[in-house]
C-alpha cells in the first residue's frame, strides 16, 4: 500500500563516495536490462510461433488458437527465422533467458533505472505454470521484499502511472509473479482506490471504462476509495500527463498475444 512516509529500503539512485552518481555503473545495468527485455519479449514470441507451426505440422487445414495454417504458415515460418537472427546476442541457451533478464532488471532497478523499477515491480518474468519448477528463489523473493515497496513509494511520489496501473491488478499470487510480496496488492481494496486514482487522470472512454468496474461498488467503499484517490492524485499526480488508456508498465506481455503479421513485423524489425 502506497503511503506518504518513504520506507526504509535501499535508495532508487545510489551515490559514491565523493556524493556523484554512479553514472557509468547505471549505464551498463541498463544496457543489460534492455538488452534481455528484448531477448525475453523475443523469446516469448518465438515460443509462441513454434507452438503455431508445430500445430500446422499437425493439422495443416487448421484455423484454430494460433493461425490460420492454410494462410499464415508461411509468415509464421519467416517470423520464427527473423527472431532466431535476434536472440543471436542472447545466450546460447534460450531456457535461461528469462533468469537473465531477472537478474538485469534487478540489477538496473537497484542502480535506480525507473523504466526497470516497474518492471521489477510487475515481476513478469517466467510463466510459473502448475506442475513447473518454481523460478523464484527465497533469495528473489527476500530481496524483492526488501526493495519493490521502495520502488512503489517512489513511482508514487513522482507521479508515475505506471506503478498505478501496476496495483490494478487483482489476479496477484504466487505463480504469477512476486506482486503479491507488495503489501495490499491484489485486494479488493487496493483495486477499488487503485481503479478510483486511476479514473482521476483518465478522460475519454478509459475513464467510462473505470467507471463501468465499480458501478456496483456499495456507496461507503466508494466513498472510501474515492477519498483515498484524491488525497493521492493531489498530492502526486495533479501534475502527471492524462490517460486515454491503460498505463504499460513495462514492455510486450505474452498476455493478449500479438497476430502473426504483428510478431512477423516486430521480430523483423
């Protein structure tokens, strides 16, 4: 839960010595955390496309989940090649791809790198699927404890969409990432303030969008959650950029997928 008090965790930016920033030691961190985001959204789409051919190879009459396989094989083939030729500079061994980009993004956050602070915070790194070995050590998750409430009170207090768009969500629980370490996230609560900030600095249809999901809201919640927001958004982020649509948080998610043509064209890119 955001507050207005900053926790006791480590700094965003760290300092030398002498007080000057660590400018050469954050370049490279982000460097490697973008550099891995690109290989994990690579990964996920190549994971995707082998799974739409090894099921044209299948059934090639097929217009089912994937692609259509009469019309779209071919694209789908040319996709998988275009980000074979991009995962090149990854690591020879693509399984160990999305520990990379953990690592990286944990290590860019730390070296106070805001884009890799909330991809830390969403913790989108590996689809822990039921029966799978767990991706996330105790050591990830302590450390994830230690750091990612530090990293919300900060996004906060810069007015930063991003992390709010972050605490909307309410499917928050092992297996689908370290969010649920944050406290209050994923709880009806946290949705309904979440979804009344939010609605402060949307305009257009996103606004009737967030208004449509607590039409049912008993009056006193309401009343609750609205009074929350706008203590938040006056003291934050009256001065953030309006919202015609969801904040992203962070880079492409599997989630909703992409269209063949779409991954052909961002693969080729």
């Amino acid at each position: 839960m955001p507050t207005e008090s900053r926790s006791s965790g480590e700094k965003s930016t760290p300092r030398t010595s002498d007080g000057t920033e660590a400018a050469g030691t954050r370049a490279s961190a982000r460097a490697s955390f973008l550099k891995f985001r690109r290989c994990h959204e690579d990964y996920a789409k190549y994971k995707y496309l082998t799974q739409a051919v090894d099921q044209c190879y299948s059934s090639p009459r097929t217009a089912g989940n994937f692609v259509d396989c009469p019309k779209m094989m071919a694209d789908a083939q040319l996709a998988q090649n275009a980000l074979q030729n991009r995962m090149a500079d990854c690591g020879g061994d693509y399984n160990e791809i999305d520990r990379a980009y953990f690592d990286a993004t944990g290590a860019a956050a730390k070296s106070g790198d805001t884009d890799a602070q909330m991809c830390y915070v969403q913790s989108r790194f590996a689809d822990e699927a039921v029966g799978s070995p767990p991706f996330y050590t105790d050591g990830d998750k302590n450390t994830y404890k230690a750091t990612a409430q530090q990293y919300v009170s900060d996004a906060f207090t810069r007015g930063d969409w991003r992390v709010v768009q972050i605490l909307s969500a309410n499917n928050v629980g092992p297996g689908t990432g370290l969010l649920y370490l944050v406290p209050g996230a994923g709880s009806p609560d946290m949705f309904y303030k979440i979804n009344r900030l939010l609605r402060l600095g949307a305009e257009g249809q996103y606004a009737r969008v967030l208004d449509a999901d607590v039409k049912d809201l008993p009056p006193d919640k309401l009343a609750a959650a609205e009074a929350w927001a706008t203590a938040m958004y006056s003291q934050h982020f009256s001065a953030s950029p309006k919202l015609t649509q969801a904040p992203v948080p962070c880079a492409y998610s599997v989630e909703g997928g992409e269209s063949v043509k779409e991954i052909a064209a961002s693969g080729q890119q």
